[in-house]
C-alpha cells in the first residue's frame, strides 16, 4: 500500500526461519514507531509456533502502543480465522484475478523512426 495510509516497516533483525524484528510507523499523525518482533517455533506434529514480541514503548506512548497492540490482535484473530476456515476446506479461497497481458518492448517505445 501507498500514501497517506501507508504503515511504514523498516527490518531491523532477522534470522530466516526464527524470527523477525521491525520498526513500524502507522499513518498516524504523532504516532510513534512500534518495534515488534515475530517468532516462529517448530512444534509437535508440524505445527508452528508463532509469537508477537512488542518493545516496552517509552511512558508517554505506552496508551498508543497498548491500543494499537489490541486493534492488531483483533486483526489477527480475524485472519487466523479465515485462514483455519480455508484450510479446513470451510471457506473457498479469494479468487485469483487474472493479471492484463504484459505489452511487448516494442508496443512501449513507441513507433521507429
């Protein structure tokens, strides 16, 4: 996504497979960045074990950060959902849209000379 409701994400750390770190900036005004850290873990029967890390905010952002931390578990619920629904065969998935063809080099400079 693009302008003015893009949520800015800037990878800070990662180790592929384990976990990942970023600062994200909402595109709200006064809003401070929100560092969170996503950890995944190996469990029994090949399940994933995933985890939502949130940096200790500075004081006088804790309220912020607290309500964005459960406007984003909510989004989270939401999605987990849907995706137990579709992998469970409740649920079609969103149907593909077909992408236009792509225009041949030569369509796109223009006429020769």
């Amino acid at each position: 996504m693009h302008g003015k409701e893009a949520i800015i994400e800037q990878t800070l750390d990662w180790r592929p497979f384990d976990y990942f770190t970023v600062s994200t900036l909402l595109p709200i005004p006064g809003a401070p960045k929100i560092v969170m850290t996503r950890a995944m873990q190996d469990g029994p029967d090949g399940i994933t074990h995933l985890e939502f890390r949130i940096a200790v905010p500075k004081p006088e952002h804790k309220d912020f950060v607290d309500q964005a931390g459960v406007k984003f578990a909510s989004n989270m619920d939401k999605a987990i959902g849907k995706l137990r629904q579709i992998l469970e065969g409740q649920q079609l998935p969103v149907a593909v849209i077909d992408e236009p063809p792509l225009r041949s080099r030569k369509a796109e400079s223009g006429p020769s000379l």
